[in-house]
C-alpha cells in the first residue's frame, strides 16, 4: 500500500489524486507502526516536496501529514528533522490558519530533540510566527 502511494504522489498531477493520496498517507500516519515504513519508502520526502505544492490544500494536507509523522519516535530518531523542518517552517509562513497552526505544533514536538532547535532557529522559526 505505501509504495502505491508513494509513486501516486509522485506520479499524480491532478489536485484529486494528490488530495486522495496525501489523504491515505496521513491516515496511515496516525499509527506510529506505520511511520518507519512511510519513511523508508519516501513518503515523507514526497510529503516535503509537495509542501511547495501552488494548492492551500495540498499544502495543508502536508501540514497535516508532517504533524502526525512529528508524534512518533521515527522523526526524533532519524535526521529526518534536517529536511522537515525548513519545509515545516515555509509553509508555516503561508495565511491558513490551520496549517500554521498545524505547523507550531510540529515544531514544538521537534523541539524535543536539542539539536533540532539550533536548525529551526537557523531556518528562522521567529520570524515565521
């Protein structure tokens, strides 16, 4: 299931499918079982990548993809933060409340791990909010 959605991400260009499948991915990251696998198969990366999506709500579903990854162990493990945050931190910038919101609370669940907080500060967190 996750490599079908992971090449659907990549593949998709039309809102529907990308909607759809960021869809299923953040479902399936709501269970912290699921996330080494997300990981390993490039769903995280292809939920960075389409965090610059032209779509709010494309980029809100990332923002809800990366809070649900952000709640388990996986994220604070692996140097997974170095790639995230400076996409967290963007799209905290754009005007919908939700995924700014969505956002702050990635952050601070980042923030747990000490060496996260220099590279949020350096990708200019402050400013952000």
């Amino acid at each position: 299931c996750v490599p079908a959605l992971v090449s659907l991400l990549h593949e998709a260009s039309d809102l529907a499918s990308l909607r759809h499948g960021l869809s299923a991915l953040t479902n399936l990251l709501v269970d912290e079982a699921n996330h080494e696998q997300v990981l390993g198969q490039g769903g995280i990366a292809a939920v960075i990548v389409l965090s610059n999506h032209s779509s709010s709500e494309i980029r809100e579903a990332c923002a809800l993809a990366l809070f649900n990854f952000s709640r388990g162990s996986a994220a604070h493990e692996r140097g997974v933060s170095a790639s995230a945050i400076p996409a967290i931190i963007a799209l905290s910038r754009l005007p919908e409340p939700r995924t700014r919101m969505r956002c702050a609370a990635t952050l601070c669940k980042l923030a747990a791990v000490e060496a996260n907080v220099s590279l949020m500060v350096n990708e200019g967190v402050v400013p952000a909010f």
